[in-house]
C-alpha cells in the first residue's frame, strides 16, 4: 500500500535528473557540432601561432599549410606579431615569386593573399638589422623556404 503511491517530491525529483540528463546530452551533441571551428582557417591566428612560437629563435619553422577560403584574406605584421616580443619594425612578409605576384604584397608590412593553398615558414635571425623575423609564403614548402632569407628582407 506505502510503496505504489509516490508523492509531488518524487516526480519533481524525476523531472530534475530527466533535465540533468537531457543537458548533459546536449552538452556532449554540442561539443561534437561545435568541434569544427570557423577560427581554424583564419590565416592571421594560424600565423600568429607559428611566429609566437619561433620567436627570438634562431632559423626557420616547418613549412606549415595555409588554407584561403575566402576570395582575399588580408594580414598585417602588426596581426601576427601582436602579443610577442617582436616589434614591427623587426618584421616583414616574404614572398615567393608565384605568391608575389598578388597586387598590394609590394612593401613587405602586409600580406594579401588569394583563394588557394598556400605554405609558410617562419624564419628568424636575430643578429640581423633591421629585419629580424620573417614570414616566407609560397605555393608549396620549397617556395616558401626559398623565400625565407631574412638577410634580403627590407622594405
């Protein structure tokens, strides 16, 4: 007779584990929608990344893909350098002859790119003035560690 009747507490109870439950399904379906990050392809953040690292090293990074989505992307020193010790003074794209060849990439300081895929490397010498680091971009890696020679970067 005492254990077939259950009370308001009971089904409240049941109500809250039912919605505890319900957002925690919720949480794991969005941690898997969310897991494909509009962020990953931006080029300024993939960059930063890659001269954050290589800065106030000596030599160059590995050759690291650069996927352009959009028609053109855009990218200044000042959006890859920012929050390292570098100054942007110290700091110039490099170009490749095949990526050169994009109007507005004529004075070292910003970097324009078009739809496509791209390689960059990060080359750095510290003893060099005024450049001391670089960005190298290129239609593949052998371009783009060709164009990586700080000594000859100067805008």
């Amino acid at each position: 007779m005492f254990g077939k009747k259950r009370g308001q507490a009971f089904d409240t109870m049941m109500l809250v584990v039912s919605v505890v439950v319900a957002l925690a399904i919720l949480g794991v379906l969005m941690g898997i929608i969310t897991d494909i990050n509009p962020n990953v392809d931006d080029p300024k953040k993939i960059i930063h990344g890659q001269v954050a690292q290589q800065a106030n090293l000596f030599g160059s990074s590995t050759a690291q893909k650069l996927s352009i989505k959009q028609d053109v992307a855009f990218v200044s020193a000042l959006d890859v350098i920012g929050s390292t010790t570098l100054r942007e003074d110290e700091f110039a794209f490099r170009l490749s002859d095949s990526a050169a060849e994009i109007p507005g990439n004529e004075d070292g300081a910003r970097l324009v790119l078009k739809k496509g895929e791209y390689q960059f490397v990060v080359c750095g010498d510290t003893e060099n003035m005024p450049i001391k680091y670089g960005v190298a971009v290129g239609r593949n890696a052998v371009e783009a560690n060709e164009a990586c020679v700080v000594r000859e970067c100067s805008r």
